[in-house]
C-alpha cells in the first residue's frame, strides 16, 4: 500500500523529516507517536502534496506509484485521504455540492461517469449514518459555525464519502470529548475493510484502545525511532516520551 523509503523534507529551508522509513501493508492500521514538534503533521503534509514543503531526499511510493511527483488532487483521487487537526471553513460552499464536486472528481479521475443525483443521495444517506451526522449538516456551509466535535465528525463523513484506500487522521481525536471520539473511532472502524489502511497520529492512548492499531510508531526529531505493537501506546500513556529519549541517547 505504503512505502516510504529514507524521507527527508524541508520547510522554509529547515530539515524536520530527516530519513522517515515506513511500511504499511493493505489492511493495515499504523498508529504514529510522537512529542510536539516531531514532525508528525509534516509527515502527512509531505505524504498528501503540501506545496509548503520541499522533499530533499528518499521515496514514496502508493500502490506502486510514484506519488511524489503526483499533483495533490491526484494523490487524492488514487485513494490518499488527510483529515486535517484544524478542518477549514469554506463560507459560501454546501456540504452537499463540495462533495459532489470531490466524489465527481475522483469518479472522472478513474474513468466512471457521474453519480446521478439520486444514486448521490442515497450514498450522501448511507455515509451519513456512519458518522450519525444529521442531514442539516449536509446543507450547510463546509464547517461553517460548526463546533470542534462536528467538524471532526464531518471530516469522518467526507473520508467516508471518498473511500480512501489510505486514511490519515492527524489528531482527529483533538478537543473531542469520550462521545465524539467514540464516534470518529466507530466511523473508522466501519469503513476499515482488509484492503484499505489507515495511519492514525494521536497523543493519546484512548483513541488506540478504540481503534487498534496493528503498529505503533514513535516519531522523534524527524524520524521514527520505535516500532512495536499497542501495548507501546500503553506503555508511552503511563511513561510519556523520557525513557525513549534517554535510549537514544544510550545509542
Ligand atoms: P508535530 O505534528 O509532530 O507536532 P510538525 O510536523 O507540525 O510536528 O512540526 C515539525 C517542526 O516543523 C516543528 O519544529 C515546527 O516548529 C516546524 N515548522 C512547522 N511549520 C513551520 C514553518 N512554516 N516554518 C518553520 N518551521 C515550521
Ligand atoms: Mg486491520
Ligand atoms: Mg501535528
């Protein structure tokens, strides 16, 4: 699915990804780690085409392509999904128009025709209740005047409209209350099929006893500096970071 291969990226002519080494295979759920200012949020940014960002070295590729010469729409439209920590507003845009624009792209991207609007609806209705978002959201502005836990919820909503063969939630769990978070992480789940993945970055263990993961990484100062299991996100909830940085340090 995913193989990232020696990343290193840049911004504003800093290095933060400093040789990112990742495997995800089909089916897979990754958890990424890590203390403020890893450089967790670049990761996805550089992975989804952020034009912010300058990649210096290394690889990735997505079902085997190339994606970091892929346009960031394309990325999109071959399956890669970012939800964002901070959903934007877009005034002016329905819910309902801004993804029958998105679903419509991708469609034409693989060769399908059109959604007719019927068939748009009743997909708009299924995904809807994945995510129990009610249908006034539906016909309202993108995230306009929504509060923190329905964007969230409303981001879940358009992974799951898209389909992404691989999500990456970065700190979809932030500001959200045990409900909400129960909600974004059954959302998840219901969408998880063996053939789509998903990297979930988040402080916090809780999201991980929701949604399990099958790999549990540590990003540090740009690079990934532990793998293993859950119980890693376990042991990270009761120790915090110290004792991983004083390994390295050993090293
Ligand atoms: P994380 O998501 O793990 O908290 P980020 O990827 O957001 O970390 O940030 C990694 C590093 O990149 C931080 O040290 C941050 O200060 C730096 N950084 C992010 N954006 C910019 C920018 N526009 N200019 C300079 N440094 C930046
Ligand atoms: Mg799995
Ligand atoms: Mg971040």
């Amino acid at each position: 699915m995913l193989e990232v291969k020696n990343l290193h990226a840049t911004i504003a002519g800093k290095e933060i990804l400093r040789g990112i080494n990742l495997t995800i295979n089909d089916g897979e759920i990754h958890a990424i780690m890590g203390p403020n200012g890893s450089g967790k949020s670049t990761l996805s940014a550089v992975l989804t085409g952020n034009p912010l960002y300058e990649v210096t070295a290394g690889e990735a590729w997505f079902n085997g392509k190339n994606i970091l010469e892929m346009k960031p729409e394309d990325r999109a439209h071959e399956g890669l999904f970012l939800s964002f920590q901070y959903p934007v507003e877009i005034p002016g845009v329905s819910m309902t128009n801004f993804l029958k624009a998105a679903v419509n792209e991708k469609r034409k991207y693989q060769g399908q025709p059109e959604l007719k609007a019927g068939d748009f609806l009743k997909l708009m209705n299924e995904k809807r209740k994945v995510v129990e978002l009610d249908s006034k959201f539906t016909r309202r502005s993108v995230n306009e005047g929504f509060s923190g836990g329905e964007k969230k919820r409303n981001e879940i909503f358009q992974m799951a409209m898209l389909e992404p063969k691989l999500a990456i939630l970065d700190e979809t769990d932030s500001g959200l209350d045990v409900d909400a978070m129960r909600v974004v992480a059954d959302g998840v789940n219901k969408m998880h099929t063996p053939e789509t993945s998903a990297i979930v970055i988040t402080h916090y263990e809780r999201l991980l006893d929701m949604i399990k993961p099958d790999v549990v990484h540590v990003l540090y100062k740009g690079r990934i500096v532990k793998t293993a299991g859950p119980e890693l996100a376990k042991e990270i909830e009761q120790r915090g970071y110290d004792w991983i940085k004083a390994e390295l340090e050993e090293e």
